[in-house]
C-alpha cells in the first residue's frame, strides 16, 4: 500500500474527529437523534460539525484523485507528497474552522482543491 493510499485511509477518519469533537463538546448529546442535536449546536462545536460536513464533501475528489494519479502512472514521490500535503490541508482547515479562522480557513482550502486538481493530472 503506497503512502497516498494510507492518506486516502487518514481521510476517512478526520470527519469523525470532527463530528465527535461536536457531539462530545456540546451539552445534552442525544444519539436517539444525532442530527437535530448536530443542528441546534452553536459555537466551536457547531463549527465542528461543519467541518465534518466540508470533509465528508472533500474525500471523494481526493480519493479519485489519487487513483487517478496511480492509473497515470505519476511518480510515486510526487503521488505520496502531494497526499500528504492534503492531509496537512484538511487537518489545519479543521483546526482554523474549530477555532473560528475564517481567512486561514480558507486559504487551506483552497491549497488542498489545488492539490487534489493536481492529483489528476500529474501524471499526464
């Protein structure tokens, strides 16, 4: 299994971060209803779960892209390097969004879309 693909594995796991961070930081969690509670949080938490949402929203471009990158043939250094550049990506634009950072927040979103563009055509 390369590094990019261990990524890809990583990624699977920062939305539930975040959605526990917002379960378990609010008060009066109640999982019989896990979705209304999510929508009545406020703050940090709240934040959270947006994040988790935005995560959810940025796997599947990400994933595709690192398979695509392998089915080109891409160097593999350049493969792992750039998957693990998005990773760094996604961990800080939670910890920006948690913390109310919008312009960071922002900015690496907008490096992580440019990695994950770049996974599709960096082996052609």
């Amino acid at each position: 299994m390369t590094i990019a693909y261990i990524c890809v594995v990583i990624m699977i796991f920062i939305p539930l971060f975040c959605t526990g961070y917002a379960k378990f930081s609010g008060k009066g969690y109640d999982n019989r209803s896990p979705r209304e509670y999510l929508e009545r949080l406020e703050g940090k938490a709240k934040r959270a779960h947006f994040a988790q949402l935005n995560s959810f929203e940025n796997f599947p471009p990400f994933a595709a892209g690192v398979i695509v990158a392998h089915q080109l043939h891409a160097a593999q250094t350049a493969i792992d390097s750039l998957a693990v550049a998005f990773v760094l990506m996604r961990i800080l634009y939670v910890f920006f969004y948690i913390q109310d950072q919008p312009a960071w927040r922002s900015t690496v979103w907008v490096i992580g879309l440019m990695i994950t563009v770049m996974l599709f055509f960096i082996g052609a």
